[in-house]
C-alpha cells in the first residue's frame, strides 16, 4: 500500500503538497506555490484526515484530490 512519508511532495505542477507530520489517522501538509522555481512560496500548514482507498492513501485538501 502506498502511503504518505513526512519531507515528500506529492501533487502535479500546478498544486504540491509537502507532508510535515504524519500520525495514524492525520496528516499536516503545507501548500507549496511556484515548486521548484525561483519564486516558490510556502503557505500555512493544516491537518487533514488520511483516508484508505485501497491500495494508497488519499487527502482532501480543499477541492484537490491528492494520492499518495
């Protein structure tokens, strides 16, 4: 199964989601703006509940989907 390991990125270009902590049931994740270009922007870290889609792991943060 995959899950979500803290210190990696996961998310297309257009939307990154860096994992900061990682317990059981939750994860904290900070959105990342502009990955890996000069102007790459941190933004406010929140806790979001992991749920189990069978063979990974999945998040919702806001109205993106994002797969481990």
């Amino acid at each position: 199964m995959r899950t979500f390991e803290v210190g990696k990125r996961y998310g297309e270009s257009a939307a990154v989601f860096e994992i900061t902590k990682r317990t059981a049931k939750t994860v904290t994740y900070a959105a990342i703006h502009h990955a890996g270009r000069y102007n790459e922007s941190r933004r406010e870290e929140k806790r979001v509940k992991v749920h189990d889609w069978g063979s990974r792991e999945v998040f919702f943060a806001g109205s993106e989907t994002v797969e481990a």
